[in-house]
C-alpha cells in the first residue's frame, strides 16, 4: 500500500473516476461524488485562500494498491473525510492517523495550541463510528444529511408569488448581483452596508471541467426598485458520467424567506435536472434544512456525524 499527496494535473481525473467507481458501487454519496471535489478545487479552495487560508486540495492524499486509488483523505476547510473502496475497510483507522498527522495545517490552533480536530462519517458505516470512538473521538449531537430526488419521476412544479421569475443562468446576464445575493442569503447583516464581494470564486468555478453541463437557477423579484432583485440562488454541480447532480450551495436572501421561493428554487432545479437527463440528485442539509428539502422532495439517504478530538 503507497500513500500519495493528490497532485492537481497528474491525479485529478484518477480521482474523478475512482469517486466514480465508489459510486457506482454503493449508489449512494458515503463517498464523495465528483462534483463535491470540483465544489472544493474551483470554488472553496479559492474562498479560502482568499482569507488566507491553506487550499484543502493540498491536503488530500490517496491510498494506493497496485497502482490503483482505494482509498483517499478528502479535507473541507477544518474537516476531513475519509473515501474508502468496498473491501478495504481495514486501512480507515491509519487514514485517521495520518490525517492527524498531516492535516492539522487546516485547523485553527486555540491560545494553548490544541486544535478541535473533525472528522465526518456518515452513520451508515458503523464501523467508522466504532474506531473513532476507540481512537478517542466524540461525535457531536448536530449531524448533517444527504438527501436526494429522482428527477425523472418527481412530482414538482415551480409556483412563485406574483411578481416573482424563476431563472436559468445565463437567462440573468449580471453575474456580480447573483454572486453577491448568494452571499447576502448567507450574511444578511451585510444587506445593510451594500455588500458586493469579491468575484475570484465565482469565475474560478468556470474552470471546471464539468461547468458546461452544470447550471444556476436563480428567482428574481420583478416589482422592486433595487438594484440586486436577486431573492435566491442556487447552482447545480452535473455529472454527465454517473448522470448525478449534487446542489452546492443554496441561499435565499433574509427578506424574501417565508415566500415559498426557496421551495420554488428546489422544483426549478429538479426540472432542469430532468431535462438535463440527471437520473440522481443530491443535495446536502444540516439543522432546519433538511425538513425544508424534505418538504421540497427530497428523501433523506443519510445521516453524517461529526467527530471530534482534541489535538496537540
């Protein structure tokens, strides 16, 4: 077994199709799907360095046998998920190590050095569970969830208030008002001071190979004098491979919640899937959300814990 550090123009398509093979195997998202790892590459890695902070990209590392991935460490910002390959079960606890090891450049040290190091499971692989516990670790009582629809047989519409327009990318041609309202969603005290960030994720995301399939979907308020009339925003991560699509990220600005918008944004995005011939989608919630993708069609696949320990 050979451990390597991911190398971005060597290791990038290897990656896409072993995330593939995972996928193929469990059909379900306890690993990665391609589209997560293009997420953080072309968007988050770009977020964070932005702050200033290290490129989770640069922290991955993948089990190798026989010249073939079995297994890799997958960071996100100040959390770490392990992609193991049916039948090599056996090597997560030395993945946990060497991510001890190798990943603590992307957590913050608190005043005594220690960092809260997090590791995230999904639940339905109880044996993860069982060795965190063993190595020390504490999962926390929040947990996230994967959730998805089958596009083709979902039962939705798109039914807007009057006054409302449902839109598919480049049908709204100001990118700057739809990066910046997806923003507002996130950080509504910033509505107050104007807020227009940065655009360097947003045109990193364009670098994806799989952005020409992919798309945004964004609801519009017609009657507002505003300069942004952006009231949510998704965009929508396609696979053409695995004909899978993942949701990432998802926001309604703080005014127009309680609408039925966001339900709205979810039916919009499951049609264009339809049409996109996308026979899976995903999108993944945490807290309140998840009830509101349930209630938007979505079913809940899993639940994902999160672990954790103190490190020095």
């Amino acid at each position: 077994m050979e451990i390597k550090r991911f190398d971005m123009e060597k290791d990038l398509q290897r990656l896409e199709s072993y995330l593939r093979e995972c996928y193929y195997e469990t059909g379900n998202m306890t690993s990665w799907l391609p589209q997560r790892l293009h997420d953080l590459i072309y968007r988050m890695d770009v977020q964070y360095t932005d702050c200033g902070l290290p490129r989770s990209a640069d922290y991955i590392f993948m089990w190798e046998d026989g010249g073939s991935i079995v297994g890799c460490i997958l960071p996100d910002g100040d959390a770490v998920y392990m992609s193991i390959k049916k039948g090599h079960e056996s090597i997560f606890a030395d993945m946990v190590s060497y991510a001890e090891e190798n990943c603590l450049p992307l957590f913050q040290k608190d005043k005594d050095g220690s960092v809260d190091f997090l590791v995230i499971a999904n639940d339905s692989l109880a044996y993860r569970g069982e060795i965190l516990t063993e190595m020390g670790y504490s999962r926390q009582a929040e947990e996230d969830y994967d959730n998805y629809v089958y596009p083709q047989t979902a039962a939705v519409t798109v039914e807007l208030p009057d006054g409302y327009k449902l839109l598919c990318g480049n049908e709204y041609p100001d990118e700057a008002l739809k990066w910046s309202a997806l923003n507002l969603g996130f950080h509504p005290e910033l509505e107050a001071v104007g807020y227009r960030n940065g655009m360097t994720a947003y045109e990193s995301r364009k670098k994806s190979s799989m952005y020409a399939d992919s798309f945004e979907v964004i609801i519009t308020d017609e009657e507002t004098a505003d300069e942004n009339n952006v009231c949510a925003y998704c965009f929508v991560y396609v696979d053409t491979v695995t004909k899978t699509a993942l949701i990432e990220p998802v926001s309604t600005r703080e005014k127009y919640r309680h609408k039925g918008l966001g339900t709205a944004l979810m039916h919009g995005a499951i049609l264009k899937c339809r049409e996109k011939g996308v026979l899976k989608c995903y999108v993944n919630s945490y807290d309140w959300r998840r009830r509101f993708y349930n209630a938007a069609g979505f079913i809940t696949e899993d639940s994902v814990g999160f672990w954790h320990k103190r490190l020095k």
